[in-house]
C-alpha cells in the first residue's frame, strides 16, 4: 500500500504544465488566480514512492517551496542570488528551545546513564528479577537513568508477543514488568526509560515503552510508530505488524533528568520524529531497539550517530544481549552517542551495563560551534509538527 506526502506550492502556469509530465504525481486544483503581474496556480500535490510506505504523515510531513512564484520548477536550486534567512519558519509551529534542566542536590547538568543490554530467555519471571538485580547494580554505580531493551521480558517473535504481554494501564498483576520498573525508581530515586514489552490494550498488541519517574509514577508511553516489515530475501524477513498495532503519537516527557524523546527500534531510521522531538526541546533521544545481524553492522551505530548530529543532542540506544540460537539473533552494541555525533560509550553483544555520563552544557556550547539551526531555509521548506500544530489551532 502506498502512502501519500501532501505537499502545497503556488507557481506560474508554465511551470505547472511541465510538472504534470510527471508519472509519480497526482495533481488537484486548490483555487487558481491571475492578474497582468503574476499569474498563479495552487495546488495540492501528492507523491507516491514505494519507499515512503513506513512514513506516518498523519504525524509529520514536509512543506517544500519555490524561490518565487513566476521560477519553473527545474530552476528553483539556482534561483534568487540574495536571499532572506527564516529558520523560524523551517519548523511548525516554531521550535522551542530545550528548557533548563532540572537541577537539584541529587541531578544537575551532568549525571550517569546506564545502558543495560540483558540477555533475554524464554523465563518470563526469570526476565524481570534479572533485571531487577542489574538495575539496583546500575543505581549503586551511580546511574540516575537507567535505559532497558526493546522486548526485555519476552523473545522477539510473533508467537511469543500474544503470550508475553501485559496490560500496562491495568498495572499490578496485569502487569509485573512495569510494576517491578515502578517500585525500583522509587525504592532508589532514579528515572527509568523502560525498554519496551508486548503490551495488551483491548483486542491489540503494541509493543510499548514506558518511563517511570523518581516518585514511581508512570510519566509516559509510548508505543512504537513505525512498525518493523522488512523482506531482504536471504538474509532477514520480520512482520511485526502480523501481530502489533502501530502506536499513533510522538511522545516527549519531562522527568528529573531533563526532557527525553521516546522511540522504539525502527522509530530511529526515521528523521522526522527525531526532528519533532529536537523542535520540541529534547535534550536526549532514548531509543530501545533491536537490530539484527543484517541490518546492525550496517546501520545501528550510523543511524544513531545521524540522528544525534542532526539534532545536536543526546542519543542513548539499548539492545538486548545476543543468542545465537535464538529465532531472532540481535546485534547488541548499545552506544550513547553525543551531540556532535561522537560515539561517548558503547559496547560489544554480550551482556553488559554502559554506564557513562551526559553533560547537557555541551548542548549549547555544540550549537554555538555549528549554528545550523539558525542558518535553516524556511523559505525553502518545512517540517510541521501534526499534532503539535493541531493543538495550538484547537487550544
């Protein structure tokens, strides 16, 4: 099934009458207007690629313009010599630069994370007193985030998510992974991003990250929004979407130790979300995933470092152990990379916690070095934040 990137441009006649040569566009008439001066036509184009098939524009979507309206379009990238700067207008709505961090006796601008890449089995109980011990081992080594795998307490497979999910919103018995997640950040005063875990809302299945905060309370959810279809023949083949629900929301949160945008594995090849969570004040990306041993030497460690030189913040990254001789083998390398792309700490596939430490000064000292978030060309093109946009027009 294709999906469809609705762009909005105004160009003169000619330059329409030459775009509707083109096979990849579906063209509809907004409203046209002319005059002696500058004859204009409107209209609503949508773009029909195969690879856009993963891409949630009910989420975000990308607004590309001319340098004028009487430019053909084949002549926009060598057009005006002398230009106006609107990097105000490159994100809508505006972006809002990241707050102060909190601070307090217990977090300042600096603090530990602790990537815990666990080994997963088939014992669900096993699964989460494991991790429960390699949490308390993390806090005691001074960890005050701690960041768990995507799918920690189940096997990553169709069959076993229908076996091993929870219903999160029911908690207690209903749900023992995030309620051992809930009791340790509060027991030890730490904030925990937690992996992700089959989760069971109705008749659906998401595959679903929650965040608990110091106090225990659960500050957000987010459920994954890409889900993983792929079909490289030979080498990997997976549908998620067999058995899961795509979640239908970004998710930012405020916790103790700064303001931290959620996704979940595949979320991460996905720049827009990333772009949404940046415009939206972000200081660190936190993303559980579970590449395999296809796509992880390729493309685990280049997607994360992307993502965080293209935001000039924090991207923290999670995986669970490897089995070889499980049915779905992950790459492992769990990496906190830094804002200029830097890989800061990381490790092999074996079991292991990274614990290194995030200084969110460097945040703005990286900006000042590379100002490319004032240099943006809105007059050129946009990313407009759906949801974010609907509820300032709404509000």
């Amino acid at each position: 099934m294709r999906r469809h990137s609705r762009l909005l441009l105004r160009m003169n006649p000619t330059a329409a009458v030459e775009m509707l040569s083109s096979p990849l566009l579906q063209l509809h008439t907004l409203h046209s207007s002319t005059s002696s001066s500058s004859p204009q036509i409107s209209f609503r184009l949508s773009f029909s690629f195969r690879n856009l098939d993963s891409r949630r524009v009910s989420d975000y979507r990308r607004i590309v313009g001319g340098s004028s309206p009487a430019t053909p379009i084949r002549s926009i990238s060598s057009a005006t010599m002398g230009f106006e700067l609107k990097p105000q207008e490159a994100r809508v709505p505006p972006a809002i630069p990241p707050p102060a961090p909190p601070i307090s006796k217990a977090i300042s601008l600096d603090f530990k994370i602790a990537l815990c890449q666990l080994s997963v089995t088939a014992n669900k109980e096993q699964n989460i007193a494991h991790a429960r011990q390699v949490i308390e081992a993390a806090a005691r080594n001074g960890a005050q985030l701690i960041l768990l795998p995507e799918i920690w307490n189940s096997p990553y497979s169709n069959d076993s998510f229908p076996v091993y999910a929870e219903d999160i919103d029911a908690g207690g018995d209903a749900s023992p992974s995030t309620a051992m997640l809930s009791e340790l950040s509060r027991s030890l005063k730490i904030t925990i991003v937690g992996g992700s875990i089959p989760e069971r809302s109705g008749n659906k299945l998401y595959n679903s990250c929650c965040v608990f905060g110091t106090d225990g309370k659960l500050k957000a959810k987010h459920r994954k929004v890409h889900l993983f279809d792929i079909d490289i023949p030979g080498r990997m083949s997976f549908q998620e979407s067999k058995t899961l629900t795509a979640g239908e929301s970004p998710t930012i949160v405020d916790t103790d130790v700064g303001r931290i945008g959620i996704g979940i594995c595949y979320d991460i090849r996905f720049q827009e979300l990333a772009a949404i969570y940046a415009a939206r004040g972000a200081h660190l990306l936190c993303y559980p995933g579970a590449f395999n041993m296809t796509t992880g030497p390729l493309h685990w460690e280049l997607l994360q470092r992307a993502r965080a030189a293209d935001c000039q913040l924090y991207v923290a990254t999670c995986s669970p152990a490897r089995d070889s001789g499980s049915s779905y083998v992950a790459w492992g390398h769990s990496t906190l990379v830094g804002p200029f792309g830097e890989v800061l700490a990381t490790t092999e596939h074996d079991e292991a916690t990274v614990i290194a430490e995030i200084d969110y000064s460097l945040l703005e000292q990286r900006r000042k070095y590379l100002p490319f978030q004032r240099q943006r060309r809105g007059d050129l093109y946009q990313l407009v934040d759906v949801q974010r946009l609907n509820s300032t027009e709404t509000s």
